[in-house]
C-alpha cells in the first residue's frame, strides 16, 4: 500500500517497505547501454526569483526578415502609463510552411528585444506537448507558463480554467514576451494572452491561425525567402566566392530549395563539405530528385525533401543507416546514450554517426546536449526507413528503447524512494544497469525524469503499439508514475495509466492492472472526473481480488477512500479500515500505519475527534519507530487539529508547533505552512498571543509566496491590520 498517489500525505515521501519484495513477471533483457545525459540541470529552487529566458537561441545568421522584424516593433504597445482605448497587450500571430523560419524570425526578435521585457520570455513548444495527436494540451502548456513565472507545482490548479485564472493574475504586474510555436489549432492560443501591460504573445503556426484575429491578433504571413535572400543564405553558409563564381546555377539551386531556409542550410552544408562540387553539379542533381521521390509522404515538400535525399545518400552508410532509425524514434530529442541503444551501436560509432548528421544540417543539437530534427526533416528519416529497412526493425527499435528507459526510469523511481509498493520485478533487468542516479556527480533523479518525459510518454505510446510489449509498458508506466507526485503533468499522467493498464489487463497481471487503474483514480479525481475515478477503482478493486494480494488489495481500498472522503466519510472510513486490516495481515506495518493516518483524519472531520486521537497516536508511533520524521510529523499534525477541535489548545499547540519544527527541519515547507496557520488561528483567539500569531503568519506567507501560492495573497490581506511582530 502506497499514499504516494492519494492525493493525501506528503506524495513524495509517503512509501511502502517491502523489504525488496516485488512482484510479477521478471524482464528478460539483453546488455542496456548507452549511459546517460549527466549534465542534466536542475531547475532552480520553486519561488527563486528568477526572470525566465526560455525562447530558443538563434544558431545561424538571421537573413533578410528586416520587414517581419520591423512589423513586430510596430505592433509593440508603447510604455507610456497614459490612459487610452487602445490595446495593453501585444498578439501577433505568424503562419507559414513548416522550415520557412517562424522561430528563427521570433528568436531574433526576442534575442534584440530582450530589455522590452525586463520580466522575462516564455516558450512553449506544442509540438512537444501534442506528441503523435492532432492537437495539443493547452491545459498544460498554462502549467508551463505558470512554472516558468515560479510557481510550485503543489500550487498549480487541476483545471485549465483555473489555470488561465491564476496566469492572468501571475503576469498583471510583468511586462513579459511570450512564445507558444508550432501551435496546430488557433482556440489553444488565446486563453495564454499575459496580463502585464506592454507584454506581447506570439503565436506561429501553420495557415490555421486566421481566426485568431477575432481576438485581437495582428495576422503575419511568414513566406519563403525571396531569391536574393536565398543566395545569401547560402553565400553566408558555404561561401560568397563559391556562389558569386556561378550565380545562374546558384540561383537554380535557391528555386529548387523552395526558398525554406531549412532545405537552405542542408544544400549549404553538403557544398560547404565538399570543395569540388560545382553548384551546377548539385543544381542538377536537385532538379532531377523529385521525380524519385514522387511516393514519399512529405507531399506538396518533395522538393524539399530532395535537399535532405542529396545530403542523405552522401552519408557512410553506417551514419545513413542511423539517420533511418533515429527516424522511428518515438521521442522528440535525444541524448547520445538513446541514440546508441535506438540504434545499436556502441557509444564511440554513435558520436561519429551524429557529427556526420550534424555537420550535414541533418541534425541540431540543442544548448543540453540533446539532439533533434527538424520536423521535414523527421519526417524524411522516416520514410527512408520504412523504404528500406525490414519492418522488424521497427520493433526492434521500440524494444531497445522502451528497455533502455524502462532501466533508467525504475533506477530514478528507486532513487526518489525505495520503499514503496511496487509490481514489477526488475531485478534480473536493473542487475546489467550502472545506476547512474547513484553517481556523485549524477543527475536528480526528478529532474532527469522532467527533462525525459515527453521521450518516457513518447516510448510508452509506441511500445502500446507493439504485441509482444504489453509487459515493458505496463512497468515502464508503473516506474513513471513517481514523476507526477512531484510534477502534476496531468494529462500525461491519466495518458500513461490508461496505456499501462490496458497492457497489464492483456499481459493478464491483475496485481498491476489493479495497481495502475487505482493510480489512475488520482488524475482523474483531480482534472474532476470523478465518475471516470470511480470505475477505475471498481474495475481496480475486481482485479485485486482476483490477484490475492493482500498489499494490492489494501492499496486500492486506500484509494476508494480518497475518492469517498469528498461525499460519504462513513464509507471513506470502512475503506480506510479495510486497508488498515488487510495491511496488518500482510504484516506491511507502515502501510497499516499510513491507513491509520488516513482513518484517522476521516473520524476527525466526521466529528469524532476523540476515535481519530486514538487512531492517529497508533499511527504516529508506527511511524517514529519506522524513523519516517517526515511522515510522522504530517500525522502530529493532524493530532494537533484534533486536539484543537476537542478544545484542548495547550496539547494542541504542543503537538502543531512540534510538526511544525519537524516539517521545517525535512524541508517539507508546504506542510509546516499549514501548520503554521493552524497555530495562528489558536492564536488569535480571545486569551492567545496575537504577536506569535503574526510571527506564524509571516513565516507561513514567506513560504506561500517563494511557492507562488494563491494563499499568499490571503494571508498578506490577513497581516495588513494586525500588530507588528515582537
């Protein structure tokens, strides 16, 4: 039984001892290799003051788009504080075919601009928020915004209306730019207009965005490059001589090249690595390429796509090969050690694989290490794979990556905490792995996993493709769940439950479809599906029957509290009690323990505080012998609300001051702020001291603010008339 996923005690640290007891079937692996991207950077500390700087750096000379940069400033709103009608923020939206530079142009922009928004620039890339559907979380790109303006995720709202809400509020004071690119569908864009004034929101996209100007959007076409620009280019990337030396074959080469700035830099490149190749030789070439590629899915970009097919056939053909398979990769960008286990090879032949993709603009790698392509180019990878390798291969590839991160992934959750329930049995797996969480020198494991994850679901949808996978998804998506109790990604988290029970459901495991449909109850609960929540746990509650374990079956019942807590606590407290029970039988005494906790503030909000005293003293020393502080003091806490609630103040203040101190010693600040609170209530009754409540206010609205809590507000409106602090 784990609290982990309640949605009730500290979700991070609440875990389950199971003296290395995991169950189900073992993974039978081959070698994972391939390492890890170590230089991961954690973000900085929740609440840092910190102006964000996200939108991606210009790599290459921006040509030519003088007219678009100057249409931008125009539409910039004046600092000026004087009263008028017109707009106080800045929408444009831009729209053009995929590789014509609409980052490019805004990145330029930004890169100028940067002392216009002293605040700070936002990007979000939908394209990575989407994955493989059509359309795109808007709810969690809001999530982005608002934990790039500080916020703690503990903080964030479940809903997306909440969200716009809290942004607005977030940014009125900010003069901030913000970024959303690769936007498929306008209705995602305009809920994310900042408040500040003088801020600006910049949309880029396809030809879909037009009906964004009934919201205020000023509308710019983003078109190819015009031939003189072109050439340009292409004298900037391999040289003016090289291009002023035969100008009509150049000027083939830039009409050929669609004018995409993308196809450009690819063409460039290859003249660049080759000095005795004529811009006639590669203008011939080009011209011919298109008839070839008439099957290709690129569409009305097979001329395109022509560029990419040159560069691509003067590959050896180990890097061609590689460039083929890293176009299956589910992911969106890569380190050298996916990029090794995706493809096979060993870690020195991957680095020489990916400089030869790289230095023929195949490839870009990002300011961490990571690598990507560009969208077309993807694309072309793609379809050289499936022309010429087997499709075996395919899922051959899924296999090694969804065990490549299926290693790494339980290693980070291991790492985070040990001791909590778990299904799956990795250890024949996780015996062949260097735990690289384990290092030194080695990344966090939580921010390795926030970095990963888009990859992680990316696998995870992949994998559920694949027939002889069901058993790797439905661990991998067991093992990925730990990030969500830190980082609420709450689509992502409902997505990879819903894939890793239907695979446990065909790999026939109940113990994990049990455990992973429980799970499932949280995300839903929270994003207010609760009719959705309570048909997990049916089916949930079914499954752990039918596995006969005991944990399973008490960590569901956990769940079915959690869910019953909101209308019905007699039944929230015969769940609790079962899984109380069942725990006990297992001789699973920290989970018995953590049911306890539960029960007992179930009997304290029924009105039964004298019971709940009784039951949460059990699960306290439960906790204390286990030496679990943290936990122990959340259950002190919820003694001392009891306590309060029988008007006991002098044992409630005893025991909400002790958890307070411990909570502050474990860093678990969020909790020590509710019981801070707690205290200054007692406080400020008739016969307290209202100078120790300020103090306990002030200490509470110092944490809720460095979290960018919505309560800050209210406690800074509760401090405003009281006595100053002694």
């Amino acid at each position: 039984m784990s609290a982990e996923g309640t949605g009730g005690p500290d979700r991070a640290a609440v875990r389950n001892d199971l003296s290395g007891t995991v169950h189900g079937p073992a993974v039978q692996a081959g070698t994972i290799h391939g390492g890890i991207t170590f230089h991961v950077e954690s973000p900085p500390p929740v609440g840092t003051q910190v102006t964000p700087d996200e939108i991606p750096p210009l790599t290459v000379r921006l040509i030519n788009r003088t007219k678009g940069l100057a249409t931008l400033d125009g539409w910039l709103v004046p600092e000026t504080d004087d009263e008028d009608d017109g707009s106080s923020v800045g929408f444009a939206a831009l729209h053009g075919p995929p590789g014509v530079g609409k980052t490019a142009l805004v990145s330029r922009w930004a890169e100028r601009g940067r002392k216009r928004f002293p605040d700070g620039q936002i990007y979000v890339d939908f394209a990575a928020l989407r994955g493989e559907s059509a359309g795109a979380d808007v709810s969690e790109a809001a999530r982005c915004c608002l934990r790039s303006l500080g916020m703690d995720d503990a903080y964030i709202p479940a809903t997306f209306v909440e969200r716009v809400r809290l942004l607005r509020s977030r940014s009125a004071n900010r003069r901030l730019l913000v970024f959303l690119d690769n936007v498929s569908q306008p209705a995602q864009a305009a809920a994310l207009i900042p408040k500040g004034k003088g801020s600006f929101l910049v949309v880029a996209g396809g030809s879909g965005l037009g009906e964004l100007a009934a919201s205020g959007a000023k509308l710019m076409s983003v078109n190819p490059l015009d031939r003189d620009s072109a050439l340009e280019v292409l004298a900037d990337r391999c040289g003016a001589e090289k291009v002023a030396a035969d100008r009509v074959s150049a000027k083939r080469l830039v009409e050929l090249c669609g004018g995409l700035p993308v196809a450009l830099h690819v063409v460039a490149a290859r003249l660049a690595a080759k000095s005795r190749l004529t811009l006639a030789a590669l203008a011939k070439e080009l011209a011919d390429e298109p008839r070839r590629l008439a099957g290709m899915s690129l569409g009305k970009d097979r001329s395109v796509a022509a560029a990419f097919d040159l560069a691509y056939r003067e590959l050896a053909p180990e890097a061609a090969r590689f460039y083929r398979l890293m176009g299956w990769y589910p992911g969106t960008t890569f380190d050298a050690g996916v990029a090794a286990v995706a493809a096979g090879l060993d870690p020195e032949r991957t680095e020489d694989a990916l400089d030869a993709l790289t230095g023929a603009s195949l490839l870009e790698e990002t300011a961490d290490g990571r690598f990507r392509f560009h969208d077309l180019v993807r694309l072309h990878a793609a379809d050289r794979a499936t022309e010429e390798e087997a499709p075996a291969e395919r899922t051959a590839l899924v296999r090694r990556v969804t065990l490549h991160y299926l290693a790494l992934t339980a290693l980070a959750d291991r790492a985070i905490r040990l001791d909590r329930l778990r299904i799956a049995d990795l250890t024949r797996l996780l015996a062949r792995v260097p735990d690289p969480f384990a290092a030194k020198d080695g990344p966090k494991p939580v921010a390795w996993l926030e970095a990963e994850h888009r990859n992680i679901l990316g696998v995870l949808r992949a994998a559920a493709r694949e027939e002889g996978l069901h058993t790797e998804v439905w661990q991998l998506a067991e093992a990925f769940t730990v990030l969500f109790f830190h980082h609420r990604h709450l689509g992502d988290w409902r997505e990879s439950l819903e894939l890793g029970a239907a695979a446990a459901a065909e790999a026939l495991v109940p113990a994990a479809e049990a455990r992973l449909r429980s799970l499932l109850s949280r995300p839903l609960m929270d994003l207010g599906e609760y009719e959705a929540a309570r048909r997990e746990l049916d089916t949930a509650e079914a499954c752990a029957e039918v596995s006969d374990h005991l944990v399973v079956r008490a960590s569901v019942q956990e769940f079915s509290g959690r869910y019953w807590d909101r209308t019905d606590p007699t039944r929230a407290m015969e769940a609790y009690r079962s899984a109380l029970d069942l725990n006990t039988a297992a001789n699973e005494h920290r989970g018995a323990a953590i049911a306890a906790y539960f029960l007992g503030c179930a009997q304290d909000a029924a009105g039964d505080s004298r019971a709940a005293l009784d039951t949460l003293r059990g699960a306290h020393e439960q906790l204390a012998a286990r030496e679990d502080a943290r936990m122990a003091a959340r259950v002190h806490m919820a003694i001392g609300l009891a306590h309060d609630h029988l008007g006991e103040t002098r044992e409630a203040i005893a025991a909400l001051s002790a958890a307070a101190e411990t909570l502050r010693a474990q860093e678990a600040t969020h909790y020590e702020a509710q019981a801070l609170v707690a205290l200054a209530d007692i406080e400020e009754r008739p016969g307290g001291d209202p100078r120790e409540a300020r103090s306990r206010l002030e200490r509470a609205l110092e944490i809720y603010e460095a979290g960018g809590s919505p309560r800050a507000e209210e406690l800074r409106e509760r401090l405003a008339g009281g006595p100053a602090a002694g």
